[in-house]
C-alpha cells in the first residue's frame, strides 16, 4: 500500500499466507486448524515484521439459518530495524455469528490479532463489526452497522498508532417500490489517539434513494 507524502503516513506492504485444515465431527459441528505467516514491510524506514499464529476453532450450526465460530490460538511476532531486533508473543482470538432468515440477516464478529496501521508498523487490534438488517413489516427495515476497534503497540508500549475508533450507523429503510428504496440514516462517528488530549466527533443524517437491480440495497 502506498501513500501521498505530506501526510503523516507511510508506505507499506504486507504479505500473508495462511492455510486451514478443517474435519467435520458432526453433522452442526466442525473442527478448525489454522496456520498464518505473515510479513509487513515499511518502506520509508526499512524495518520489517514477522508475525507467525496458530489457532484452534470450532463452528457449529445452531439452526439452519444461524451459524457460529471461535477460534483462539497463540503468536510469535518479530520485528527487525536497522538498528535493533525485538520479539513479542501474544493470544490470538476470533468469535463469529451470522444469521441469514427470511425477516433478518446479521453478520458478525469479535477480534483480536495483528494488523498493520498507516503509520507503518504493526498493531495490536480489539475490533467488534456487525452488519444487522430487520424486517419490521412486509415493506420497512431497521438497519443497524457498527465498526468498533482498539490499536495498540506491541508488547504494551506506547505509539502515534495507538487509538480508539467508533462507527454506528441506524436507520430505516421502505421499498416504496419493488426495486426503489427510501432509507434514512444516522451516523456517528469517534476517533480518539491516545497522544492526543483531544477526541473527535461527528454526527450525520443521510437520506438515500436506491434502485436495487435485485434484493437489497448493496450497502445493506
């Protein structure tokens, strides 16, 4: 991924491989393995990230409409400047839940692993999104996303990438029409690093008129 320059972020690239054994035990039930390599690279100063996890999960059909998974594991994370090699381990953590019915679709999940920020360096990343649409009659949808998440520096130390996000979006859509939707939405939106004393904070009303070619509005 590359950046403009005059901002305070840097060039990167990432490289992941991963691979998953899966066996099913029973009919609802499947057993998980998997393994992930990964590597990120900034640019600008040459320094490198190596992180390597393993998990155990297991997902299960609650019904024929509604599906679950955990899995929980343990990494190895290396990183390598010019000057200096450090190391740092850590647990790995992944909970999903969709549920797809004829009055209600909702997806998701709950994670904590590694990932890279645009300042360059790798994260500490506790992040909660789901994505949840319910039919409240035959022609009107509650519509509620949420993106919530938390970075923080490895090994517990402190860094410009550490920060708290929220993004919650609710609304209501009418098919006034068989492919025509009308849909009011609010959006809020937190943003919080912790170098900085001050947060921001905003607060938006929208009001879309879609033409599905099929279904839903794809942004719901």
């Amino acid at each position: 991924m590359l950046f403009r320059s005059g901002t305070d972020l840097e060039d990167f690239e990432t490289h992941v491989l991963t691979t998953q054994f899966s066996r099913t035990v029973r009919p609802t039930y499947d057993f998980d393995i998997t393994g992930r390599v990964a590597r990120f690279r900034n640019l600008d100063d040459r320094s490198e990230t190596d992180d390597v996890s393993i998990t155990l999960g297991v997902s299960h059909d609650f019904s024929e409409t509604t599906r679950g998974s955990i899995e929980v594991g343990y990494r190895e994370t290396e990183e390598t400047t010019d000057t200096e090699r450090g190391e740092d381990t850590g647990y790995v953590f992944l909970a999903r839940l969709t549920d797809r019915s004829e009055l209600a679709r909702f997806d998701g999940f709950l994670r904590h692993d590694l990932s890279p920020s645009g300042l360059g360096q790798p994260v500490q990343t506790t992040q909660f999104r789901m994505r949840w649409r319910k039919a409240i009659y035959r022609k009107l949808s509650f519509l509620l996303r949420t993106n919530i998440f938390r970075n923080e520096a490895l090994g517990g130390g402190s860094s410009s990438a550490d920060r708290r996000y929220a993004d919650i979006e609710s609304g209501l859509s009418w098919r006034w029409r068989p492919q025509w939707f009308l849909t009011g939405r609010y959006r809020y939106r937190y943003s919080k690093f912790d170098e900085d004393p001050e947060s921001t904070r905003s607060n938006a009303v929208f009001l879309d008129i879609t033409y599905a070619f099929y279904g839903s509005p794809a942004s719901y």
